[in-house]
C-alpha cells in the first residue's frame, strides 16, 4: 500500500468524517432550538424533525464504527484502502433516506407556492423515490462485495446515479421555488421583503448541498479512491442542516417583517392619503355633512412550518 493510497484514501474518510461529526453537532442544536421556540407547530413537521434528526445520529454512529473498523480494527491490513466496512455501506442508505425525506419536505413547498401544481411536483417526488431506491441499491452491493475496486468496475453506476439524481433535484427543487416566489410579490414593502429572503436561503441550501454532491460526482469519475466516500459522508448532515434552518428562520423573518411594517413607508402612506384624499374631496363638495374614513387595515405576511407558504393575514393573526 503506497502513501498515495493511505492519504487520499483513509484521510478523505478520516476528514470527511470529522467534518460530517460536527455538523450532526450543529443538527442537534437546531433541534433543540426548534423544540424550545416552536411549541405550536402540527405534529407532522415536529415527527419530521425527529425524524431527520434520528437518522442523522444513527449516521453519525455508523460513521464512527467505519473509522474503527478502518483505524483499529484493520490496523496493519496492506489492502484496507480497497475495503468497504458495513457501516460505510449502511451510512449509503441512511444519507439516501435523509435526502428522501428532506427533498419530499421541499416538495410539498413547491406544491405549496405553485398552487397545488403537479406538473412540477410530481416529478420532484418521482425522482426522489428513485434516488432512495439506488442508495439502497448501492448499499446492498456494497455489503456484498466489501471492495470498492470491485464495485467500482461493476456497479459503480448506481453510486454515479444516485448523486446525478440528487443534484438533479436540488436545481429543479430550487428553481421553481424561486420562480413561484417571484411570481408571489405584491408590490407590499413587508411580503416582498420575506419572500426576498426566502428566496435567498432557497438559493443558499440548494447551491450547498448541490456544490457538494457534484464534487462527490466529479471524485467518483475521475479518482479511482475512497474520496469520493469521505465527500459522501457530509451530504446528510448539509440536508438535515437545510431542512431545520429553514424551519427556525421563521422567528427571524418574523422580526425582520415587524422591522419594516414599523417603519414609514412612503408607498403606503401614499397609498393611505390618496384613498383618504377622495372621501375629504367628497366632503368638501357635499357641505356640512359628516364624513367617517375609514382606513385600509394593515397586513402582515407570514410564513407557515413549510416555509414555502406565504400568506397575508390581519394584524390579529400570529405566527403559525
């Protein structure tokens, strides 16, 4: 076993490990953060929090078993740069279950914005079942030969579908929740600020995990080593990251909108003068009679668990 194979190999998932196990760190915190701050959210999202969250342990348990079965129990193994242990191919499953469940999350934000259209919709959640469905594959298979140079000439395509697959979905996903929140602008300085911001952190999640899965793509192509495997291991956590991030930034779009309502806007004072201007107009043509203006009730937007449903309510309603 050369140096070259010791340190692309076993220092991709030495590294890749480490990275992936402090990010399950900031998962766990946005947990507890979200069970703290959210206590009225339907017991859905909080099951899909959970959920996403206990996978993501599970992941990070099956990681550390990896780095033993690679740094302790294979201690000396001449060929230990070609062998895949279990854990390495349960971690497969696991991170393609996470991103199952989270991209099915963004989903039902893309039905949610576009207005219940399936034509976007169904495609999203046909090519995330299908994602699933090759990680398990890949996981199988690997289990069964526990050399990667062996799955790498005979079913290596199932990993490279997989990940062609899953940063398919996080442009179409991205995409057209831009597009539909763009097409969502009113014109209300408050609305338009929040989607403004939601488009943002759409760009920001999907850009991420997407960056990285095509790295692991582009390493899987062109290396012929354990790196494109060290890569794999933080994509579940960038997901699992993605999903609560966008759930907790609710309180913060929620203040950011008062932000702006509490500050004079020049487009609804003008708004509110010229309809004030015409009943004044009217009273001043009809003498002496009473005039009562009544004036235009302020809205709020806010933003639903999903995150991808933006609605106006009365200054009565709170934060869902």
């Amino acid at each position: 076993m050369s140096v070259y194979d010791v340190t692309w190999s076993l220092g991709s998932i030495l590294i890749g490990s480490m990275v992936a196990i402090f990010l399950s760190g900031t998962v766990t915190m946005q947990l507890f953060f979200y069970f703290t701050v959210y206590t009225r959210d339907p017991m859905k999202i909080r099951f899909i929090v959970l959920g996403v969250w206990f996978l993501d342990f599970l992941h990070t348990v099956f990681i550390c078993v990896a780095n033993y079965e690679y740094f302790i129990a294979n201690w000396g193994n001449n060929a230990i740069h070609d062998y895949i242990p279990w854990a390495l191919a349960v971690s497969i499953a696991l991170t393609a279950t996470v991103t199952f469940i989270v991209q099915c999350f963004f989903a039902y934000r893309v039905y949610t914005v576009s207005r219940q259209n399936l034509y976007i919709t169904v495609p999203i959640a046909t090519l995330a079942t299908a994602r699933i469905a090759f990680g398990v594959l890949t996981t199988i298979e690997l289990i069964r030969l526990h050399s990667f140079s062996h799955y790498h000439e005979r079913f290596g395509w199932t990993f490279i579908t997989g990940l062609a697959m899953s940063s398919a979905l996080d442009v179409l996903v991205t995409s057209s929740l831009c597009y539909y929140l763009r097409k969502s602008r009113t014109g209300f300085a408050s609305m338009d600020a929040i989607i403004h911001i939601l488009t943002f952190y759409t760009v920001q999640n999907g850009l991420l995990t997407c960056l990285v899965t095509i790295s692991a793509l582009i390493c899987w192509v062109t290396l012929s080593n354990l790196v494109p495997f060290g890569i794999h291991l933080i994509i579940t956590k960038l997901y699992a990251n993605a999903a609560l991030a966008t759930l907790n930034a609710r309180r913060s779009l929620h203040a950011h909108q008062t932000t702006i309502e509490n500050r004079p806007s020049g487009r609804r004072a003008s708004a509110l003068s010229s309809d004030e201007e015409e009943p004044r107009s009217r009273a001043s043509t009809r003498g002496a009679n009473p005039v009562h203006v009544q004036s235009q009730r302020s809205t709020k937007t806010f933003v639903g668990p999903e995150m991808g449903q933006v609605d106006t309510a009365c200054e009565d309603n709170s934060l869902v």
